[in-house]
C-alpha cells in the first residue's frame, strides 16, 4: 500500500510548463517540464551502471512540454515530452522525493537515511 505522502489525489497541468500534483497528504508539488525532463531517470538519460546523467540539460529545448501523460499501474507516471522522449517513467515516490518545494528540499537535506553512517574507529589510522 502506499501511504498517502505517496499518493497523488489530483494531478493537473497548468499553465506554462507546470505539473502540479495534489498529494494524499494535502501536500502540494509544482514540478515545471523541464525540471521533470532532467530528473528523467531512463537508461538513455542516466548510465544504468554508474548512475552519472547522460542528459545534458542544455541541449533541451527552451519550450519543451509535456505531449502526453500515461498512468503506469498505480504508482507512477509515464511523461511523454515535446522532444520526443517518452522512456521516462517518473514513479510518484520519487516525484515526491524530488519535489521542489523549499520545505520538502530542506527536508530532503536533513534525511537522516542519506547520510552514510561514520564510524568513529576508522579515524585512528596515523594517531600517535
Ligand atoms: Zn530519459
Ligand atoms: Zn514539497
């Protein structure tokens, strides 16, 4: 089950160039096409393997937009975009992760699980 936070209520396009998604939560996200464009998270967009983008964002053109929209099952988006990519599939769990609110980026900031745990004995290597 996804909880709330990770499930869209609404979801509409609104004018220019902007996704707005209503979340389970009463959390509102407002995501423009090209932001979306550059987190696509395709194998064309990022090397599978080292995870480094592929895309460069300014070979994008300045007017992308959003052509298309396919609901994938029930747990994300399938964007098709004005440059005639349309591999990206955009789970709503990472939409919500990625969402450019300044609340949900200092959030973001804070996680506690992205930061790698440090372990204090690693420090003792050259000590006298
Ligand atoms: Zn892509
Ligand atoms: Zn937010």
């Amino acid at each position: 089950m996804a909880s709330p936070e990770e499930a869209p209520r609404s979801i509409e396009f609104l004018e220019p160039s902007t996704l707005l998604i209503e979340w389970g939560d009463d959390h509102e996200s407002l995501y423009s096409y090209r932001y979306l464009r550059e987190k696509c998270e395709c194998a064309g967009c990022v090397d599978e393997w080292s995870r480094k983008p592929l895309l460069d964002p300014s070979t994008l053109p300045a007017n992308l937009s959003i052509v298309e929209v396919e609901k994938t099952g029930r747990y994300g988006l399938n964007l098709h975009f004005s440059d005639g990519h349309k591999t990206g599939i955009y789970t709503f769990r990472a939409l919500r992760r990625n969402c450019p609110c300044p609340e949900c980026v200092d959030q973001n900031f804070s996680d506690p699980d992205s930061n790698e745990p440090r372990s204090p004995a690693t420090s003792g290597e050259g000590a006298s």
